[in-house]
C-alpha cells in the first residue's frame, strides 16, 4: 500500500520529537529512549531512581493520541497488519533486541546520534540495514 | 513543575510520532521498502528530530546539572560488544515485519488497532526475556 510523501510534517514531527528529548534531558538529565524507559519498570530488575519521571513520561505518550483525536476531531491515520501472529514475532523481536542492544529508534537512532554516540551510530547502522533487508524479504520474496 | 515538564515531553513525543507518519506501521515499511512504495518521509522524521537534539543537547550539556536533578544520567559506554550489534541486528528485523519500534507501538495502543494490541504485549515480554536471560544480575542470584 502506497503512503504519501510528507516531507513538511515528517520533519515538524520530527522536530517535536526531538524538542521533547531536549525537555527531559534539560529538565531531568534523562535520554528519551523509550525502550530503556519502557524496559527498566519490568522485571527481573528495577530502576527505581528513574521510575516516577519515566511512568510520567508514559502517561504523556499514551495522552498523545487521545488529545490528538480531541484537538483535530479525526484520528490518527494509521494501517496497522492484521497478521497477528506476525506481530507478535515482530513484537518480541522488537522488544527483546532493543534490551539486548540497549536502544530503539529513539535513544540510539536519535539521542545516541545526536551524542555522537559510537555505539549508537553501530547500532543505528544494523538495524536500519536489517530493517530494509527484512522489508524487501517481507515483500518482494516471501509476498512477491 | 518537574512533573508537569515530564508529562509535556511525552505528550509532545508522541504528538510528533503520530504528526510526523511514524506511529503509522504502512509509512514505516514503506520507508524500508526501497524497491517498491519507497516512501522517504521517515527520512525528514529523524533529520527533524535530530536538528533538534543536536544542538539542543549541546546547549542544555553546557549547564553542570539539570533543572530539577542533581546529575545528568547519560551513557557511558563506548565499547563496542557483539550484544550491541546482535540486538539491534534483531531489533532491525521486528521493525521490519511489523511497521512498529517501542514509541510508536506504545502512543498507538489508545488507537486500539488489533494488531497493536497483539504487538505491544509481545513487546513487553520480548523485553522481560531478554532482561532475565541478560547480563547477570547478582542481586537475584542470591535469593
């Protein structure tokens, strides 16, 4: 399915994406890395430091949609597969590589860059390069 | 005051995942679909992001502490390990198959798409697993 070009708003999305790593880093000295976030409140260990700040932070994300449909009167589009049993492999993929690798698209694809993070540019490179390579096996070999 | 600048910054992080198209799966994998509906926009997500960042967090480093705590809690490593590259070499692969990374899986579970809701689970478990069968951890060891 095809999607449009939206050069203008991806870039202002991005750009408040980015104000918001700013925000936490200036206000509480944290990186905006969800998987991090996400994953240092589930067992077996906790952080308990950076738990209130990161439960809020969640509550935030999880407001972004709602207030979003309220504001605009239209939700968010969205196509998400209906192939459950492929998400729930994509899922845990997702989850258990971005602990294993400590970071997702935000703490390494962009607060990690924008450190000039050696590790997080490595690690940015991979799973672009296994993103694309996954993509064309999904689509143009398995679904061709 | 320190609370409400944390609930900004992730109502302002997942507004820009759904304003820029990366809480949409479709745009995503069009983005990794180099031969076929090649889509750029995530391209201008993350030079947007980054225009940000970049010297945003230069300018907020050249304070010696955060607004409301003591240290600012940043990474430290720069070794590199074969955890990091396997771990994002699968990471890479889950994004593929399903047009979703942590942020956006989780601002889009309000959204309540079915297949979000099969995926964000299988997101928390595949990071359980992957923290029990982590590094060790010699605070349980002893229990």
């Amino acid at each position: 399915m095809e999607t449009e070009f939206t050069p203008f708003v991806s870039l202002l999305g991005g750009a408040l994406i980015g104000l918001s790593a700013v925000v936490l880093l200036a206000t509480h000295g944290r990186i905006a890395g969800i998987s991090g976030i996400v994953s240092r409140m589930l067992p077996p260990t906790f952080d308990k430091t950076g738990l209130p700040q990161g439960i809020i932070f969640l509550v935030g994300l999880l407001l972004a949609a709602p207030l979003w449909i309220v504001v605009t009167g239209t939700a968010p589009v969205q196509v998400v597969s209906k192939n459950e049993l492929l998400l729930v492999a994509a899922g845990l993929l997702v989850g258990f590589g971005s602990v294993i690798g400590n970071g997702c698209t935000s703490g390494h694809g962009v607060c990690g860059i924008s450190r000039g993070s050696a590790r997080s540019i490595a690690a940015t490179m991979t799973f672009m390069a296994t993103a694309f390579v996954t993509v064309f096996v999904l689509r143009h070999v398995v679904g061709g | 005051m320190h609370i409400f600048s944390t609930l900004f910054a992730g109502l302002l992080f997942g507004t820009g995942l759904i304003l820029s198209g990366m809480a949409n799966p479709a745009k995503v994998q069009n983005f990794l679909d180099l031969f076929g509906t090649w889509d750029p926009s995530l391209a201008f997500v993350m030079g947007g992001a980054i225009m940000m960042t970049m010297p945003g967090f230069w300018l907020v480093q050249k304070r010696t502490k955060p607004l409301f705590d003591d240290v600012f809690h940043l990474p430290t490593r720069t070794d590199f390990d074969a955890r990091l590259v396997v771990g994002a070499a699968i990471f890479g692969i889950g994004w593929g198959l399903g047009g979703f990374c942590p942020g956006p899986a989780l601002t889009s579970l309000p959204l309540a798409a079915s297949g979000t809701l099969f995926f964000a689970p299988a997101m928390l478990v595949g990071m359980v697993i992957a923290k029990y069968t982590a590094a060790p951890q010699p605070k349980n060891l002893e229990l």
